[in-house]
C-alpha cells in the first residue's frame, strides 16, 4: 500500500481505517478475498481478515467487525455448514 495513505490512518480510529482498508481491498462485487490459512476459530476467518489488514491481534479485529457490524457497515455472510448446522454464535 501507498505509504502517504499508510500515513493517513494515524488520525483515523481502528473502524475508520479498517472500513478504509476493506474498501481497497474488494472486489466489483463488494466482497473482500478473505486470509487463508489456519485461523482461531473461535473468533473466525472474518475477524482474521480484518486483523491482517490492520495489522492487530483477531481479538481486535473481531471487535472491529463488530462495531462495523452494528453500524451496518460491513455484512458477515454465514452460510450453513456441510454438517447442516447453523454457522452462528450463541
């Protein structure tokens, strides 16, 4: 990423800058291509997602996504499990 807008985000509070940063990095569709790899699940591939862009542990990212979340902000998809469960916490 450009370095003056790295520089940007000093300013910017963790969900302006993550709002900014999930911008960048979607697609035409307004998806954003979530992190591979192994990912606490309890808190989940999203929260991962949003901690690699900001740069922070999944716990705060988790929390940011949350805030966006309630701001209707950002929208989580949860599809059903293979196991026919619901993907939702309790």
């Amino acid at each position: 990423m450009n370095p003056c807008i790295r520089a940007a985000f000093v300013c910017c509070t963790a969900q302006c800058q993550a709002l900014l940063l999930l911008v960048l990095e979607a697609r035409e569709t307004g998806r954003v291509r979530q992190c591979g790899g192994a990912v606490d699940t309890k808190r989940g591939r999203a929260a991962a997602t949003v901690a690699r862009l900001l740069g922070c542990t999944a716990s705060a990212g988790e929390r940011v996504l949350e805030r966006l979340e309630d701001r209707d902000l950002v929208r989580r998809v949860r599809l059903q499990t293979a196991s026919g469960l619901a993907n939702v916490r309790g």
